[in-house]
C-alpha cells in the first residue's frame, strides 16, 4: 500500500515554481518573484530546492536565486507547487511515486493549462512512477500525521467544480487507497470565499501525531464567515480520533490583525499555519504585526523542538491568497 509521510520527515528536495511572464500576476509579477526567490533561497539553506520554469523564465530565477537553488525545464502558469504538483508517496515497494491528482485551477476558476500537466511532467523528468488519481483534489487540500490521519475540507473535495456527483464516502475511498491513510476528518470549510474552497493548509496542521494547529481570527475581530469556519472546525476536532485512537491536542494560533497591517486586498492571506517544515527549519511568513509574528514563532518553536524557525516576508504573495506552504511541495525521502 502507498503511504503519504509527514512533511516533518527527511526530503529528498523542495519543488518551487518560478512565475512566468504574461503569468496572471501582471504588473505585480516582478514583486512576487521577490518573494519566491527569498523562501527559495532560504529553504536552500537546509535542503535541496528546485525551481520550475519554462525556457523564456529560466534566466530570470537563476539570476535571482543565485547557484544554491536548481532549475528544472518544467514550463508552469503560476508558482502555487503544492497544488499543481504531485503528492509524493512511499510506494508499497518502499520506493517514491507520485500521485497525479489531476489539478484544474480549483475548480476551473483560472486557466491553467500548463500547470494541469505539471505532474506529470515533473515525475517523468524525475523518473517518478506516476500514479493517475481518479478524482480531482490538489496538495493543499492534504494533511496528514504520516501515521494513518488525514485531515480535509469538505468544501474543497466534495465539490461540483472538481468531482462533480462524488459523494464524500467515494472520494474518501479513493484518498484512503492513494495516500495509504485509515481515518479522514472532514472539516467543514466553506465554498466559494476564496480561489481554494478553504484548503486544509492555511486553517489546520499537524505539528505532531496527536496535536493539530488551528488557525483562527486575532482577537477583537468581528465574527465573519472564516471565524465561523474556524468554530467549526475546532468544534470537530475538539470530538476527533485520529487513527491510533488517540484525542487530539489543539493549538491556536491566530491570524496576523490586519488592523496592525494597513490596508491590504480581500485575498490577503495572514495565516500562519501555512508554513513549511524544511531540513532542520521551519518556514514561517513575517506579516508585519509584530505581535502576532513573535506569537508564531514561539508557538511554532515549541512544536517542532530541533528545528530553526525562520521568518520571510511575503508580501505579494499574501496579496495572491497564498502563503508559503502553498507555494512549496516536498519530494520525501524513502
């Protein structure tokens, strides 16, 4: 049975994807480069990373990345990796293999055409067997404790604009067989707020077996649609078992306080839990509400005993609805 580890296990390299020119990021495609190449370079100082790039880009994100990151002659639409990429399990052979889960740009609200074939042509450039899903999800809709729990959102698999007539206990079928797991805990989430349908990775992590990190809104913020997602989501995990049985330790850690922020979009993504686990480090966006930034650093610093926490601002790409997490995929090592 293939079995997909947790983040929190060695890798083999960190996949990023470098944004194209003409890419749907328009005038602020320069500026978000910035941000790629800065996590880029600073996960390249704990593990292997290669950026994705077709032939017109490959230049630009040498010259910006510098020799410690590699390029990989993988044309992309955009730079979110944990989506369009594959998922990296162990196969039952103990070899890698990847799962292909078919990305369509979150339900067919973006164009991507070179990105719904990312996949696949990393895995053959990588020599990864490739495993076809036979329903449609993307990376950050996954999160799993490497032992057997997985954690989902509703809203963003059991959808019409991904699986149209899939019922949850069919597609859960399907996540359990492909990623090796035995216990799914469906949180709610919600469609149609953002790009995603409320990927699992910016509400809740695990940061161990046994103990889920929750985000949620800073304090004093008016009640909204995403406080009422994080309720929700508590309260099913407050009554969860993952699958050896055990209850599950939360761990709040709210969201930066854009009042602390200035004026930011309605995309703006200030959710911590969308960091990255790398080598010996974690990788944690710096918002600017200094506050909140400290908080998540000793927060995040008290679960992952051993590692570095590093901090990276990521302006632009908080602007895009996405966060770190969102733009990195890890190959494990087997």
């Amino acid at each position: 049975m293939n079995r997909m580890p947790s983040e929190s296990l060695p890798h083999v390299r960190t996949f990023m994807g470098w944004p194209p020119a003409g890419s749907v990021w328009g005038p602020y495609t320069a500026a978000v480069r910035r941000d790629v190449a800065a996590v880029a370079r600073l996960i390249a100082e704990y593990e292997p990373v290669v950026l994705l790039a077709g032939p017109g880009d490959a230049e630009a994100a040498r010259k910006a990345c510098g020799g410690a990151v590699g390029i990989a002659a993988v044309p992309v639409d955009d730079l979110w990796l944990r989506d369009s990429g594959p998922v990296f399990v162990t196969g039952p052979d103990g070899g890698p293999a990847g799962v292909d889960f078919r990305f369509n740009g979150w339900g067919g609200k973006q164009d991507h055409p070179r990105d719904g074939l990312v996949a696949r042509r990393l895995l053959e450039e990588y020599g990864v067997p490739r495993i076809e899903a036979p329903f449609v999800a993307e990376g950050g809709s996954l999160e799993t404790d490497g032992e057997g729990t997985l954690l989902v959102t509703e809203s963003s698999l059991v959808n019409d604009n991904r699986n149209p007539g899939r019922s949850r206990a069919e597609i859960e079928g399907g996540l359990k067989e492909l990623l090796g797991v035995t216990e799914v805990i469906w949180l709610e989430g919600v469609r149609g707020e953002d790009i995603t349908d409320c990927h699992v990775d910016a509400l809740a992590r695990f940061a161990a077996p046994g103990t889920v990190v929750l985000s949620g809104p800073p304090a004093g913020a008016a009640p909204d649609v995403w406080s009422r997602v994080h309720e929700r989501a508590r309260a099913v995990l407050e009554h969860a078992t993952d699958a050896r049985g055990r209850s599950l330790e939360i761990v709040d850690l709210p969201e930066a306080d854009l009042a602390e922020l200035g004026e930011r979009g309605e995309d703006f993504l200030g959710s911590y839990v969308n960091y990255y686990v790398a080598g010996g480090a974690v990788i944690l966006p710096r918002f600017g509400d200094r506050r909140a930034d400290e908080r998540a650093a000793a927060v995040l610093r008290d679960l992952h005993p051993g590692r570095e926490v590093r901090a990276v601002e990521i302006p632009t790409l908080a602007e895009g609805g996405g966060g770190i997490h969102c733009a990195t995929q890890q190959q494990p090592a087997t």
